[in-house]
C-alpha cells in the first residue's frame, strides 16, 4: 500500500511541476504550455487517488480533511482555469497565465507548510 501511495505522490509531485515550469516559461507570451492540461489532470487524479488511498490504509496517516479540501478546491480552480485557455488560446492573458501560477504556488505552499 505505501508503495502505490509513494508512486501516485511522485506522480502529483510532476503533474504539478509541469504547471508550474510550463507557466513561468510562457507567461511573457500570454499562452498556456502545451503539457498543462495534462498536468493538472495528473496532479488532479493522483490527488484525489491518494486521499483515497490514505483513508482507506491502516499503515499510512489519515489526511487532513481541512487542508485537502483546501488543496482540493485550489486544484479545480486552476482546472478550470487552464480548461479555460487551452479551449479559448485567443484569451489568455498574461493575468490568466498569472493566476495559474499564483495558485499553484499556493498549492505548493499548502502542502508543505501545513501541517
């Protein structure tokens, strides 16, 4: 069990990487990187596999419901936001690209200050 939760953990950990990198290449162009939505996706997926995973385990730590609902709304806002500029590329906007990151940055921060 806690070899599947590690590897979905390393998964999320790329997903959310590719959102990240990929927007601070691309927000001078106002244009969202090609991988993003694959990422979010990715990140999205795991996310909610290891919570799954966790609640289900008796070896590994019950999550914090608080901070994953956080994660968890902060994960679909920037969702939908990418959704948003891969479906619409003519209106993305150094804004929108800076939203993303922001709110990735967020998450990140979320995941590793709370405790």
């Amino acid at each position: 069990m806690r070899l599947a939760y590690d590897i979905l953990l390393f998964l999320h950990l790329v997903g959310w990487a590719i959102v990240l990198g990929g927007t601070i290449v691309t927000l001078r162009e106002a244009r969202l990187p090609k991988g993003a939505l694959h990422g979010i996706l990715t990140a999205l997926v795991t996310g909610i596999a290891m919570v799954g995973l966790a609640q289900a385990s008796d070896e590994l730590r019950d999550p914090n419901n608080a901070k994953i609902a956080v994660k968890l709304v902060i994960a679909l806002v920037v969702t939908g936001l990418i959704v948003y500029g891969t479906r619409r590329p003519e209106k993305v906007t150094r804004g929108l690209a800076g939203a993303i990151l922001g709110l990735t940055v967020v998450n990140v921060a979320v995941a590793a200050i709370w405790r």
